[in-house]
C-alpha cells in the first residue's frame, strides 16, 4: 500500500510541476528548500522522482554541490571558527579534507542537492568550492570545462546553461539563492576581484591552493529577482505551487541578461 501511496503522491508533486511549465526535455537548474514545500512522500527522493518524471528521459537535472566546509575563506569557515582558539582553529583547519568530485559530500546546498549528486548516473563539475551535479542526458556537456579559477563564470556550468536556454526552478526558495544571478557579475564591466583558497588533491597529496577570481556577492539578489520579475515579459517567470510552496519557473537567459544590466547599474564597477 505504501508504494501506492508514493507515487500517487510523486504523481501529483509531477503534475503540479508541469501545471507550473516544466516540459519534457527541458534543461532545469534547480534550487529547492524540501521544508518549505511540506511533506512529500519519499522526502528528497521522491522530490527528485517528480521533477525527473516531469522532464522526462531526454531532460536533464542540474543542482549547486558547492563546498564552502573545504575553505578558509568562505562565509562559512569564518562561522565555524568564530570564537575559537588559535590551536583550535588550526585544528578545524588540519581537518579539512580535499575536493574529490566522487566523494567530497555538499552539505550546505541541501537535501536535494545531495540526492541528485549522490544519484546512480550523476556527474559533477571538477570545481573544489563550487562544482555542478547533474542527472540526464547533457549533464556531460553541461558540467565539463569547469576550470578550477573560474567559480560560476564563462568556464563554468553557468556559461553552458544559459548556452542550452536552461530554465531556473525555485521549488520553495526565493531569488536571494538563485545562482544564476552570479553570472551577471562576471559580465559587468570591471567586476571586483578577490583571493580564494581551499583545499584540494594533487597527485593524491593534500595542499592548500589558493586562486583569484570574481568577488561573488549574493546580499542584492532578492532586490534584483523583484526588479527581474517586475520587468520580465511573458512567459520568462511562472508561478505556481508545489506542496505547500510557492514556486517559480524561471528562464536562465533573460535572469541573466537582466542581472547584468542591472548589477552593472546597481553596483559600483571595479569596487
């Protein structure tokens, strides 16, 4: 009875998913918050079974894996260490492992996300901080050429979802997260700069290294999703409900394009 129950219950989360316009084939970056939208049997899972069925065999799933608890220089880091010790923070330090694509879990980025990265036939982007997972038939194109200096810019997923005219899903979350956004700021002309470090494997030997690349900065997102959809014209965001949430389904390219004028305008270039 209990599998009766699940995919009736899958069934209706998918058909509450294609009532919101998500069509066989499309290419989905998703962000999902699973409390948001309210018990759904088989949690994550069956999240992930919905969203799969409603994009059918020819589309393709993709989700942030990043991994801000291998840094120390991520938000992160700095909350877990806040108040400690000098030998204590060399300790958290000594403790970090290195970026493995296969293995490094990506707790941060959520149940979802976790389930498509650790899913039978999923790929992940060669990022150390902030890699791609996928499932479906462009996850390959999708997420190779991740070069490792470049966090969510030309030679990232990123670049190759607005390339495949992906579409954004907010299952239960709001613009504030919405990574696509990032984008736009290494299209700003003269966008800031700033070191990064983290740790990685070369040669099976742990090392620090530590790179330039954009400073990312996410505090403006939800201003700039409400000046986007303000905006935007029909058909590049959708509304509707999945569960008990609110949700959004979102053209990457025109979120992108916005983003870029918009941040270019909004923010200080080179600042």
């Amino acid at each position: 009875m209990k599998d009766v129950l699940d995919v009736t219950d899958r069934a209706r989360t998918t058909a509450a998913l294609t009532a919101l316009g998500v069509r066989p084939g499309d290419v989905l970056l998703v962000h999902a918050s699973l409390r948001s939208l309210g018990p759904v049997a088989g949690g994550a899972r069956g999240v992930l079974d919905a969203v799969r069925w409603a994009v059918g065999p020819s589309g393709t799933v993709v989700v942030p894996a990043f991994t801000p608890e291998n840094s120390d220089t991520s938000p992160h880091y700095r909350e877990r260490v806040r108040g400690l010790d000098a030998a204590a923070v060399d300790a958290v330090r000594a403790a970090m492992p290195a970026y493995a694509p296969a293995l490094t879990p990506a707790p941060s980025m959520g149940a979802l996300a976790e389930t498509v990265r650790t899913a039978t036939g999923a790929g992940r982007s060669a990022h150390p901080q902030t890699s791609f997972a996928a499932l479906g038939p462009g996850a390959g194109q999708l997420l190779a050429g991740h070069r490792p200096d470049c966090h969510l810019g030309e030679d990232s997923p990123l670049a190759r979802l607005y390339e495949a005219d992906a579409r954004i899903l907010l299952l239960g979350t709001g613009y504030a997260t919405c990574t696509a956004f990032h984008l736009g700021e290494y299209r700003m002309p003269g966008p800031p700069r700033r070191s990064y470090r983290c740790v990685v494997a070369s040669r099976g030997v742990r090392r620090w290294w530590e790179y330039e690349d954009v400073a990312l900065d996410d505090g403006d997102f939800a201003a700039l999703g409400a000046a986007f959809e303000e905006a935007a014209a029909e058909g590049d965001v959708r509304v509707g409900r999945v569960g008990a949430a609110e949700c959004r389904l979102v053209r990457l390219r025109p979120a992108v394009d916005f983003a870029t004028a918009w941040l270019t305008e909004h923010r200080t270039a080179g600042s």
